[in-house]
C-alpha cells in the first residue's frame, strides 16, 4: 500500500526523500554508465505500460475479488535494478501527482518502501539466486513468486515503521504488523503468481526480453554492502525517531492533555525562558522535545477543568468562523472568475 | 464506462485542466512547486492533537481553486476516492487512546478522536494541494523545476517520456480490455490465463513500441543525449505570490487563528 | 535478411535520381517497410550495398546518411516522443550539434512550412491524427533533408487530413520516396511506381502504364485506383457516351 502525506511526520518524510532521492541519483549515473540508449525509450514506455496494466483487473481465484499488477518485480527481471527503481519511480511519482496515491511527501518513503526493494533485495538476492544456469518454467515461476512476495513482505515493514517513527497513529506496532504483514502476504502472492504468469508468457514468446537490457552491465547488482549501509543506515534513523519519541512521552495521558492545552502555556508569562521555550515548541517540527519545561507541562495538567473546556469551546467556535470565511472568500472569487471568464 | 477508461478519462480531466489559462497557470512551476513545499511541509508538522489551527490553511484552496478555474466537484470525487486509506490508519486512534480530553454538551471528547479529526484534516488538506499545484502547474511544468532544482537528467527525461507514452499505452489498455469484455460473458475471461496472456500482449506491443521510437530517434541522429530546453522565468509576480503565501502559511502555523477569533468572539458576546 | 533467415528482399536493385517522386506499392508483407529501413541504415543488405548520393551507406557514413534521408514513420506516436511539439522539432537539429539561434530558426521554419506553427507548445497527445502527421514532417524537416522517405503517410487520415498532407508533399523539391496503400495519392504526387510482391520487384516504370496494366495488378494483390475505374453510376446514367 501506499504512505500518505497524513500520516507522516516531517522528519520521518524528509529522511526517506534524502534515501529515494539518493537512490534515484545512484541508478541514474548507473544507468548512464552501463545501458546504451536503446534503454531511454524502453524505461519510458515500460513505465506507461506499468500504469495501463495496472488498469486492467483480473478475478482473484477462489475470492471473487478483483485485483491487478503491481510491476515492481516485473520491471526489475525485465530492465535489473537500476532502470527498474528509476521507472518504479517514475511511475510513484505521477500516481502521487495525478492520482494522489500516496502524496508528496509521502514519495520518498512509497519510493523507497516499493522501489528499493524489490530492485535491490527481491531481484538480485532472490530472482536471481533461482534462475540461474538453464532457465525454465519453474525456476522461473519460483523465482518472481518468492521474489515478489519477499519485496512486499519487506514494503509493508516499511510502511509500518515509517508510520509509527511518525507517531500519528496510535496503533501499537504488533498489531499493526499483524494487520499489515498478513495482508501483504496475501497481496504479494497474487503480485507474485501474477508476475509468474507474464514472465513465462514473455519467455515463451521472446525470450531475449527477460534481462535483455543487461547485456553491458555487470551483474547489475548493486554490492551487498552498499545495500547493507543503506538498510542499515534507514534503520538506525528510524529506531532512532522511535526512541527518542518514546522517551519525550512516557506518559500517553500527560502528553496528550498537554498537547491540547498547549496555549496556556504561552499565556502564561513567565518571564523570557518560557517565551522561548513555548516559540521552540511550536516550531520544531518533531513536536515537543529538548526544552520542554516539565514544571509547566505538570502545571497545565493541574490546570482547572473549565479552562481547558473555555479552550476548546473558543477553538470550535473560531474554526468554524476561520472555515466560513474562507469558503465565503472562495466564494467570491469563483463569482469573480466567472464574471471575467 | 469500465473502471480502466474511468481512469484515463480522470488522466486527461487532469491534464486539461493544467493546459487551462488563468493568473495561476502564469506564474512560474517554480514558485508553485516551493510554495506548495511550504504549505505542506506547515500543516504536516502541526501536533497529532491539533484541529483548529489546521483550518485557516484552508484559504490556500479556497482562493486558488477559484482563480485556477478548477472545478470543485472534481476535485472532490479524487479526494473521497482516496480517502479511505486515511480512515483506515485513523480509525484505530479513538479505539486505541479513549483518555476524554474535554466534553462538549455532555459527550466526552477522546484523545483519539481528535487525532483522528486531525489525521483526516491533513490528509485533505495535503491532497488537495497536490491535486491542485498539478491542475493549475501541469506535469512538464514540475519536471522542468525538479530539473532545475538538479534532477539527474536521466531521471527527468524517464519522467518525460513516462507521460508522453501514458496516453498513448493506457489508450491501448482500454482497446485490449474492451475486445476482452466484449467477448467475455460475466466472469469469464477475467481469470488469471487470460489476464496473463493479455498484459503479456500489451507488454510485447510495448517492448515493440520502444524499438520503433528508438528508429525514429536514430534517425534523427540521436546519439544517448537529451537537449532539453525550456525557458523560465521568474518575475517580480512569482516572487511575491511564493513570498506572500509562504510567510502567511508560517504566520498560521505560529498563530493560532482560530483559537484567538473564538476567544474574542466569547468576550464580546458572553 | 531477418535475424531469423526469413528472407524479406531479393535481387533489389533500383536506382532513384535526385528530385524524382517514388511510391513503394505492394500488398501487406510484401516486403515495402522493410526496403524503407535499409535506406537508413537500420538494416544492412546480406549482399550488395546502398549508396545514397557519393557514398555507400557504411558506419562511418550512418550519422550523415541519417541526416540526408528524412525518414518518417507509419506511427506519428512514434515520432514524436518529447513532451511538446516544439521539442520534438528541436530534437534533430540539437542531436546535429546547431548552435541555439539557428535551431530555432529551423524550428519556425519548418512550423511555418507544415501550418502548425500554433500548436508548438502542445503536447503531442492533445493533436488530432492529421495534425499529428504534420508535426511528423515537422521533426524531419528540421534536419533539412534531401530525401524524404514516408511510410503510409495518409492511414489514419480524415479526408481533408489526407488531402492537406498531398498539398503539402507536392510542394516539397525533396527527391520523394513514398510506401503507401493508397494508390489515388500515388496518382497524384508519384510520376514513378516500383510494385513489391514477395520480396522481390515486379514492375517498376510510369505510375499510369503499371496502373493501367490490370493482369499485374491483380497478380500482386492490388486494385486500379478509384479514380482511374471511372464512376459506374455515371457511366451507367449516360449510355450514349
């Protein structure tokens, strides 16, 4: 599935942008290095086909349902790695443009989570490991089946992490990843007896096709060690954003009324450090960390009920006059547009 | 209309609109992409419990749109076509964190459900943004800023030929998907073999498809590199619409309007 | 020669002189695409060679080949692959190493030329079929050939969309080399006629002494062109004449 813009934290965002974005520098020069420029329309029709098939739907077998192809795993066996992450992303990118799947900020992770690994894990460490020596139909079937299912497996860990380092969700993370690994699961077999079926399909009917592209690379694997660094700095990031967002609220309750109440704290004045400390608060962009005056927030929580009930009525009754008046201003110009138009 | 010609008649609702004229459309990809940036970059870093001063952010659209000439009823169908994702994350916030935060009339307020309030808010309001910098901006205009903001170029030109071949592919998908629907009674024929055959056709009328436009830019002596040109430029008028909204969005995300507006409005009428 | 031994041309030999208009006529498969790919070097001959101008067409030659021989595809979708029309104009004289002025003269130019100069800034999927074809020409004229080779250049084509392009290419002084279906166009632009049938040629003369000729015709699966069957319904009204 895809990340959206909503349930994302700033910095949890941005570092997953700085990796796609790493990534799509990487696979460009790589690109350029080592496929001639036969490669240049194939990447950029194979990317529009991905974006048609998945249009067309097939009935799930034994459920009814309708489904279709993700293309991931297809585009790494047809074009190896570094083409395929730069058309999966390419793909990701007008999906969140046009089709707002997922959203801008929400592309670096998406990139990453449905880009990087089935290109970099799936592909060279399973794919490959299968159909080796002479090619056939099982291997074949094996080889995208696992592969696919394994890149999944991992995109939804990503998904889960990447949501719970942003901590707007309150789903503990078991049960998010026993909602979440399950699904794939299931999502990534039909992706993966999908892949199967038009791999052998193009097999059968041209079989220069599969891994044609590659001819000039080397392996067109990336070193296990660069993507060890990658997976290991992604992780060290991420455990990082949890922890120290864990630390910042050991208590659920504490926090959250704090959050709500926030503005007392401005008001109060209490002389120049709690001005600071309260302007540091609201723009920091991971909310709530470092300066926190704990005094102040125990305080807000000891606050008397009926202030923080006069908060809330005044935020209500505000908002919705904010909100009116900004339709109301839409409102006028779309008289206006129409008038001029 | 099949699922699949719904979608490309959205692709080229879309792209018709970002080929409109209107005072938007003119200024510069540019200061629209960084405009946008700032925008989304504020309502995301707000707090999990914060709905009120999310709601001035609302003005962004309610004066573009207008002057973009884009037509709300549009939008709104892609944005509550999307919007389910958002509520299955957000769903579980009021099961999980019940702590009443405040009660209105009587009703408790939760913790979660003014997270999950929050969570729908900025999914709207980030959506809609980015439907919106793509009608009023146009898909070549963003790849000419992303290019300009350094973009390797095999990346920008993967971008380009990305879209110039949608229509083109997707047009072919609705072709091969009708002949199938017409020929298949019900169920029939949507199967797994026959699903498998007809991507592995349009994916064989693809891999064809670029040897021929590889011919045709040999043929102009095309030799791997892409000269691309596109001229910008950036006037007094773009500076001052990034500017203005940029600080506004700052100016809301340090202030909270409403919350101030309510308070007055209570002390004036008690 | 295909890379799988499907031998697609035999024992072609023709001679085209500057300023001549040549159509390419024959049934489907009977050999016409693939004669067109050789004149640009996409394809090498198993035997014997192709010399466009001074030169044989060698390895060395290719780039300048490419340049002199304008070739424009069955499929406008094909060629016109960047994102306006504009660019795709532009794309042939910037891989030719022009400095910027003079592509964008060559550009208006050949805008100018196709009558399309107000779509330069559109994408290539907002144009109608006919306008699309146009744009075709465009990109090739840019590189200011002096042979211009055509592949089904009117199928597809609405009837003004066909005729706009037949006024167009009858004004061109290019030497003409046309592969077409459409034998009322041969009529019209193609002084000479070179019939395929089975990968080898079957006639080659004056386009009205082998559209007259019925018995070859027929033999390789081709009809008379309409304009030259006379109507039946008139004929039929005025039995005197």
């Amino acid at each position: 599935m895809h990340m959206a813009d909503a349930l994302l934290s700033p910095t949890v965002g941005g570092v997953m942008w700085a990796a796609s974005a790493t990534g799509i520098a990487y696979c460009s020069k790589k690109v350029k290095e080592h496929l001639d420029e036969r490669a240049v329309p194939l990447m950029g029709v194979l990317g529009a086909f991905v974006f048609a098939a998945q249009m067309i739907n097939f009935t799930i077998p034994g459920t009814g349902s309708s489904g279709h192809l993700g293309g991931g795993m297809l585009l790494a066996i047809l074009l190896g790695p570094h083409a395929a992450f730069l058309v999966i992303a390419s793909v990701l990118v007008v999906q969140a443009l046009f089709f707002a799947d997922g959203g801008l900020l929400a592309l670096g992770c998406n990139i990453f989570n449905l880009g990087f690994f089935p290109a970099f894990i799936g592909y060279p460490l399973i794919y490959r490991k299968i159909v080796t020596g002479d090619v056939t139909r099982a291997k074949l079937v094996m080889g995208s089946t696992l592969a696919a299912v394994a890149s999944l497996q991992l995109g939804a860990l990503g998904v889960v992490i990447e949501t719970l380092a942003s901590g707007i969700t309150e789903l503990p993370f078991s049960t998010f990843v026993m909602f979440m690994q399950p699904i794939h699961l299931a999502i990534g077999l039909v992706e993966g007896i999908v892949t199967a079926a038009v791999v052998s399909f193009v097999w059968e009917a041209n079989p220069d096709m599969l891994g044609g592209l590659q001819g000039k690379a080397p392996a067109g694997v990336m070193p296990r060690k660069a993507i060890l660094a990658a997976l290991l700095a992604v992780a060290v990031i991420t455990g990082g954003v949890i922890s120290w967002y864990a630390s910042s609220h050991p208590d659920g309750l504490e926090w959250s009324i704090a959050k709500v109440s926030g503005k007392e704290e401005l008001e109060s004045p209490d002389g120049i450090h709690s001005q600071l400390a309260s302007l540091q608060d609201k723009i920091a962009f991971l909310p709530d960390y470092s300066f926190r005056n704990t005094a102040e927030a125990a305080e807000s929580l000891q606050g008397d009920a009926s202030s923080r009930l006069g908060t809330s009525v005044s935020g209500i009754l505000g908002g919705s006059v904010v909100l009116c008046l900004a339709f109301l201003v839409g409102f006028i110009l779309k008289k206006f547009a129409v008038k001029n138009g | 209309m099949s699922e699949i010609a719904r979608s490309l008649h959205e692709l080229n609702a879309m792209d018709t609109l970002a080929g409109k004229d209107s005072p938007v459309h003119r200024i510069d990809p540019r200061a629209k992409v960084i405009t946008f940036v700032v925008f989304a970059g504020c309502v995301v870093s707000f707090r999990k419990y914060e709905v009120s001063a999310l709601l001035p952010y609302f003005l962004f659209p309610a004066v573009i749109l207008p002057l973009g000439r884009i037509p709300m009823g549009f939008l709104a169908r892609k944005v509550l076509l999307v919007l389910p994702i958002a509520v299955l994350i957000g769903i579980f916030n009021p099961i999980f964190d019940r702590t009443v935060l405040f009660s209105v009339a009587g009703l408790g307020v939760s913790g979660g459900m003014v997270s999950f309030t929050s969570i729908l808010l900025r999914f709207v309001l980030t959506v809609v943004a980015a439907l919106m910098l793509v009608a009023v901006t146009g898909f070549n205009g963003i790849c000419a800023t992303l290019e300009r903001f350094g973009v390797p170029r095999a990346f920008s030109v993967q971008l380009m030929m990305l879209y110039r071949y949608l229509f083109v592919l997707t047009a072919e998908g609705v072709r091969m998907s009708r002949a199938r629907e017409l020929r298949s009674v019900g169920r029939a024929g949507t199967g797994l073999r026959d699903f498998s055959a007809l991507i592995g056709h349009l994916l064989l009328r693809t891999w064809h498809r670029a040897q021929r436009i590889h011919m045709a830019m040999l043929s102009r002596c095309f030799r791997g590199e892409f000269f691309l040109r596109r001229p910008m430029r950036l006037g007094s008028a773009d500076i001052v619409f990034t500017l203005a909204w940029s600080s506004a969005f700052i100016v809301m995300r340090l202030v909270n309007m409403p919350q101030a507006v309510g308070r007055f409005l209570l002390e004036v009428f008690p | 020669m295909y890379p799988d031994g499907t031998e697609a041309l035999s024992d072609i030999s023709i001679r085209i002189t500057h300023g001549e208009s040549v159509a390419v006529v024959g049934a489907n498969g009977a050999g016409k695409s693939t004669l067109l790919l050789h004149l640009n070097g996409f394809l090498k001959p198993s035997s014997g060679s192709v010399r466009i101008g001074d030169y044989p067409l060698t390895k060395e030659t290719l780039q300048e080949v490419r340049r002199t021989v304008g070739m424009i595809f069955q499929d406008p979708d094909d060629q016109l692959f960047m994102s306006t029309i504009q660019e795709d104009v532009a794309f042939g004289p910037f891989n030719l190493g022009l400095p910027r002025d003079e592509v964008d003269q060559r550009v208006a130019d050949a805008l100018e030329r196709m009558g399309i100069n107000h779509l330069r800034d559109k994408p290539p999927f907002r144009l109608s079929a006919g306008e699309k074809r146009r744009a075709a020409i465009a990109t090739v004229l840019s590189m200011t050939p002096d042979i211009m080779v055509l592949d089904e250049p009117t199928t597809g084509l609405d009837p003004l969309g066909r005729r706009q392009i037949i006024t167009i290419l009858r004004e061109f002084t290019h030497t003409k080399i046309i592969a077409t279906h459409d034998l009322d166009l041969v009529l019209d632009l193609c002084a000479r006629t070179i019939v395929l049938h089975q990968g080898r040629i079957w006639a080659d003369g004056q386009t009205c002494d082998i559209f007259r000729d019925e018995a070859l015709l027929h033999e390789c699966h081709l009809e008379k062109p309409l304009s030259m069957q006379g109507c039946p319904v008139c004929s039929a009204g005025t039995p005197e004449d």
